[in-house]
C-alpha cells in the first residue's frame, strides 16, 4: 500500500510539473523574472522529488514513466521559446534541441518502461537546467550579467550533449 501511495505523489508531481509552463511563461511575458525564476526552481525541485519517491517505491508507474520525460520538456521548451523570443539564444539552436527533444521523448514514451535516460542524457539535462537558471537569474539580483553570460556558455555544451545522447539512443532505436 505505502508504494502505492508513493506512486501517487510522483505522478502528481509529474503532472504539476507539466502544468508549470504555462504560468512560467506568462511570467517571462509579463516582466516577472523573479517568479519565472522561481517556478523554474520548484519544476526542477519536482523533478527531483518525483524521482526519489518512485525509486523509494520501487519503481515508479507505467504513466509517471511515459509522462516524465514530456513534462521535463514542457517546463524547459518553455524557458527555451522565451529565451529565443528574447534573442538571447538563436533560434535555429532551439528548433534543432526541441526537435530532438520531441523525437527522443516521444520514442521513450512509446516503450513500456518510459524508456530509462542515458547518462549522457541525464548530464544533458542537468547541464541544460543550470543554464536555464542562470540565463534566467533575474537582472534586479546580484551578479546578474555574469551569471546570465555563464548560462549562455553552458546551454551550447548542453546542446552538444543533447545531440551525442541522441545519437546513442538512435543505435538503440
């Protein structure tokens, strides 16, 4: 019963997760960099947690391992469009991750297993969101041109990452 319960407040977490994008992408729209930062943060955090009670479970549901990876990319894609609206990044370099991201995300979420990351996968990931926090740090707060110019830097690795992975995967497929 208790993994259950555990199964629960993951896939609850994955599915507050998705509905994350939206309002941090109205904040971006609306000027409040704080708050987009933050809800960011608490996407991540989630993702975080989610993990940990699935593995505490034993292993997470057969849906909380389908939606997963999708939520991740509705949280990031969302930073990512902005990000481009803004032209602080190109855009031809977000069509191309988003791109992999959808044919990647949607081939796992096609396996029953919700198709495990790879490492290189998973520091792609991580990489991506430090960039992400960074590029996103809000102007008003402290070391703000120099955190943003640190995120721009990792995003470009991150993307090299996000290509390697993919092509990993595809000898999978």
């Amino acid at each position: 019963m208790r993994s259950v319960r555990l199964r629960q407040w993951a896939d609850g977490l994955t599915l507050m997760r998705a509905v994350l994008g939206l309002p941090l992408l109205i904040a971006l729209m609306a000027g409040h960099a704080a708050l987009a930062w933050w809800l960011l943060v608490l996407g991540g955090l989630s993702d975080a947690a989610d993990g940990w009670l699935a593995r505490r479970a034993g292993g997470g549901s057969s849906w909380g391992a389908r939606l997963d990876p999708l939520t991740d990319k509705i949280l990031i894609s969302a930073a990512l469009l902005w990000l481009a609206a803004d032209h602080v990044l190109p855009l031809w370099a977000i069509w191309l991750l988003l791109a992999r991201e959808l044919l990647i995300t949607g081939w796992r979420s096609g396996l029953s297993s919700g198709g495990p990351a790879s490492s290189s996968a998973k520091a792609k990931t991580v990489l991506q969101f430090a960039a992400l926090l960074l590029m996103l740090w809000p102007a008003t707060w402290p070391w703000a041109a120099g955190l943003q110019s640190l995120g721009w830097w990792l995003f470009w690795p991150s993307l090299v990452l996000a290509l390697w992975s993919a092509v990993g995967y595809a000898r999978q497929a």
